[in-house]
C-alpha cells in the first residue's frame, strides 16, 4: 500500500474515532440520572453518566487485551 493511501486512512480512522467519541460523550451528558444497579449480592446507585464511562473502559480495555493477546500469538 502506498505511503499516501496508509496516510488516509490512518486519518479517516481518527476522524472516525473522534465523531464516535463526541457522540459517546453526549450520549453521556445527557444520561445524568440516578440509576441503581445490582450486581450478584451488591446494590448500590450511582449516576448513569458513571455507568456508560465505566462500561466503556471496561469495553476499551477488554479490546486492548484481546489485541495484545491476539498479535503475541
């Protein structure tokens, strides 16, 4: 592939990540409520925004580990 092409879509991804970002992020502000949650014996509140961040670093980190796995393999 040439050095132009890698160069494009290297940006297209980014700018792909970023417009998934700012939706992610607005999608959270506007979720702000108090929300209870139940986790095998646990309950406890918390505010949804907490939540949705959470969830995804979790995701986030889940996919980074997979990666690492997958490419040492």
């Amino acid at each position: 592939m040439a050095e132009s092409a890698r160069k494009f879509y290297g940006n297209l991804k980014l700018f792909f990540a970023a417009v998934l970002g700012a939706l992610l992020l607005l999608f959270a502000i506007q979720n702000t409520a108090q929300v209870e949650l139940s986790v095998l014996f646990w309950t406890f509140e918390a505010r949804r925004i907490v939540v949705i961040s959470l969830s995804f670093l979790v995701g986030l980190a889940i996919g980074w580990l997979l990666k690492a796995h997958r490419t040492k393999a």
